[in-house]
C-alpha cells in the first residue's frame, strides 16, 4: 500500500489543495479580527487630549537620539563606562552645566565608595527624561542627584512644566530602579537670570512640597545660601559671566549636598 501511495500523484495534489484551502481559511479569519479592532485603536488615541502629562517611559522603551549638541558629553560618558565600567550602588549626579563644569566633583564626596558625573551644558530636565536610559539607569545608583530646570524657565517653561517634567524623571528611574533615591538640588539664584527669580523660588517650592510626598525623594536646599541679606544672589560665588558658579559656589554645594549623601 505504501509503494502505491508514493506512485499515485493524486494523493499528493488532494493533499496540497487541502493545505491551502485550510491556510487561506486561517489567514482570512486571522485578519478579521485586526481590521474590526482598527477604529477602536483610532478612537482611544482621539481621546488622550493634547496636553496630557509626560508620561513615564516604559520599562523596554528605546534609547532616545543624542542631540549633536551634546555628541562630545556622550562620546565621553561611554568611553568612561568601556574604560572602567562604574559598580552599581553609587551617586550619580546629572543634569546640565553646573554640574558638567564641576570638575572636582567626583573627588568631592571621597566617603561615597561610587560617584559618576554625567552632565551636559545647556540641557533641561525635559533632556534627562528622554535620556534617562543614558544617563542614570545602566549604573543602577543608590541615589540619584539632578539640578536641572534652570534652562527649562529659560527657554520658557513654566514653574509647573518644570515640576511635570521632574515627576516624570522621577517615574522613569522608579519604574527601573524602585530602591533609588532621588534628589533634585534647587534651582540657584543666577545674578544674571535675576529677572527668573519669582519663576525660580515657585518651581522650587513646587519641587520641595512634591518631595515630601514619596519617603526616596529628597529636596537639597542651595538657593537659600546662595542669597545674600537682601534676598538677592552672592555675586562672589559666580564667574564673570554671572551664570556659572566659581570654587568657592562649588565649595558652598559640597558642604550642602554632603549632607544628604549620608544613609
């Protein structure tokens, strides 16, 4: 019976036209579903309104494009990472110039066993959401130390844009790393941004009261002892540019933040 059966071509073609048959009906029925659920698709993304928070960035999410801007910073941070890859549990600070232009910083804090500088000039907070991935989650910190928002009511972000864009950075490492701290240094009194001084004390109060509400965040004060008696900045802790902190407005950070590295 087998030799007759692998003669016979008429079995075989019985067989293949079944095939098809029997795929073509699957795929037919595969594909009704999809089309039927189209419009459901269409309506929820209607839905969502236009001004919707920045949502935290899911846990697989893709790395983000590195501006050119900042193509040198991150060259850096990588060929630091190849060269000595950085042990998890230490501080990370991240954020814009003032952080980028400390240079002792890593030498500052010499009882933290780990400490990683990752700041590039002339970023917003809204910059350290989208490069969260980069910047703060391969090095799996204890605590993670962020000045950043100065730049973002620069470029004309609101006090509460800024607030919004920090508990979105603050989801993001959460969703990856639950066990972190996170603690934002206040926005510094700029001489030269003088006129930002009522958008900078509200951010900063916005900021400290949303710190109260989760036991990991943390609210490192340095505004307040950067004014002088009259509420107005201490222009010896800035360079010339009046922007940019000098050695001694960097001394006066470490004393500060120091003392919230503990624990």
């Amino acid at each position: 019976m087998t030799h007759r059966s692998l003669r016979s071509p008429l079995p075989l073609e019985l067989a293949l036209a079944a095939l098809l048959s029997i795929g073509s009906s699957a795929l037919a029925q595969a594909e009704t579903p999809v089309a039927s659920q189209a419009p459901a698709v269409t309506q929820l993304a209607v839905a969502v309104p236009a001004s919707a928070p920045v949502a935290a960035p899911p846990a697989a999410t893709q790395l983000a494009a590195i501006d050119p801007r900042w193509s040198a910073s991150f060259e850096a941070f990588a060929a630091a990472d190849l060269k000595q890859a950085p042990q998890p549990g230490g501080v990370v600070f991240v954020g814009s110039s003032s952080i980028r232009l400390w240079n002792d910083l890593e030498t500052s804090f010499s009882d933290q066993p780990v400490v990683i500088k990752r700041g590039f000039g002339g970023s917003q907070l809204l910059d350290c959401v989208k490069l969260v991935n980069r910047l703060v989650l391969p090095y799996k910190p204890r605590m993670v130390v962020v000045y950043a928002g100065e730049n973002d009511l620069s470029e004309g972000a609101t006090p509460r844009d800024v607030l919004d864009r920090f508990t979105a950075f603050v989801r993001a490492v959460k969703a990856e790393l639950p066990e972190s701290r996170i603690a934002f240094v206040s926005i510094k009194p700029s001489p030269l941004r003088a006129g930002m001084m009522p958008a900078v004390r509200e951010t900063n109060e916005l900021i400290k009261a949303y710190s109260t509400t989760e036991p990991q965040l943390d609210f490192i004060d340095v505004h307040s002892a950067m004014l002088d008696a009259n509420g107005q900045p201490r222009p010896e802790l800035f360079q010339a540019d009046r922007l940019h902190m000098n050695a001694e407005g960097y001394a006066l950070w470490r004393q500060i933040i120091a003392l919230h590295l503990k624990g």
